[in-house]
C-alpha cells in the first residue's frame, strides 16, 4: 500500500481522526509567525495517533519542535537548512513541477519529491506520462500530487511511485 500524504492547512480533529497510521499529515501554515501553541498541540494529536506529522515552509521551527519533518515547497529555492543539524529521522520532503525543480529538490537534500500536478488540470498539469518521464529523472522516492481520487487511484498505482498526496482525497 503506497504511503499517504495529506495537506493541511487547519487543526480540525474530526476529520484527522479518520486518519490511519499509513497516513501522514502535512501541515501548509504559510504565516510569517505561526502559532507556537496550536502547532505543539497538532502534533501532540498526531503523536497520540501514531501519524507523521511535517511542517511546511518552517524548517527550523519544525526542527525545534521535533516535527517528524520539514516541507519544503517547490517556490523555496534556499539552502540555509542543509546547515542545521538533524534530528535522527527528521525527514525532508519538497515539492516540484518540473525537471529543474527535481534537481534544485535533489540539491536541497530532500528524501521524497513530490511531482504535481498528475490529474488536477491547473497551471502545473502533467498528466499521466510526463508525470511517468518525470519520475524517470531522480532516484529520490517519488509522491504523486494533484487531482487523486478515490476514481484514479487504479491509474496511480500504474505509475509505481512510493506514495500519493493531496487534499480532496481525505475529504
């Protein structure tokens, strides 16, 4: 069964508790200064329920508050985080559209790249083949982001990648 990921943008505990071990959560809090309190309090949650919980766009708050590890999405282009030291299995993820987003993830030392969008027909559209030559280009282990459903999920798993996120899929 391939690993979930799923994008969070507020604390609601009814929909989380659906939520299964193989499921982690991404919380996308795009504040300048996020609420130190709800945030300690979403992974106290998480830590409760056995789910992995990484913090997006704040790496080294996720670091000091020993998140399972840190987003980065595919507009953060900066290096500062390769010269904090690492929590033993505090792992980083990032996000990408495209073959020069892969290699700025690959060079930012991120363990899972997520490649959008695979089925969600926005500006970022790859589909089902690009996705598919995409994947083909790194040896990182491979997220499929965008448009999953409970409908295409058959199809996803034709693309043998590690695992699938999104937001609507959950919902």
């Amino acid at each position: 069964m391939p690993k979930k990921y799923y994008f969070i943008k507020n604390f609601n505990t009814t929909e989380l508790r659906k939520l299964n071990s193989n499921t982690a959560i991404i919380l996308r809090n795009y504040e300048k200064n996020p609420k130190i309190e709800e945030l300690l309090e979403i992974k106290r949650f998480c830590k409760k329920r056995n789910i992995k919980i990484y913090l997006s766009n704040h790496f080294k708050l996720a670091l000091r508050l020993s998140f399972d590890g840190a987003y980065i999405p595919s507009f953060n282009k900066n290096f500062r985080h390769l010269n904090f030291k690492l929590k033993k299995n505090f792992k980083i993820l990032g996000s990408a559209h495209n073959i020069k987003e892969i290699r700025c993830k690959e060079a930012q030392n991120v363990e899972f790249i997520f490649i959008s969008s695979i089925f969600k027909k926005n500006k970022n559209h790859l589909g089902f083949h690009k996705f598919i030559n995409l994947k083909k280009l790194t040896n990182k282990k491979v997220i499929a982001l965008g448009g999953v459903s409970k409908k295409n999920i058959k199809i996803l798993f034709l693309t043998n990648c590690f695992g699938f996120a999104g937001i609507s899929y959950f919902k």
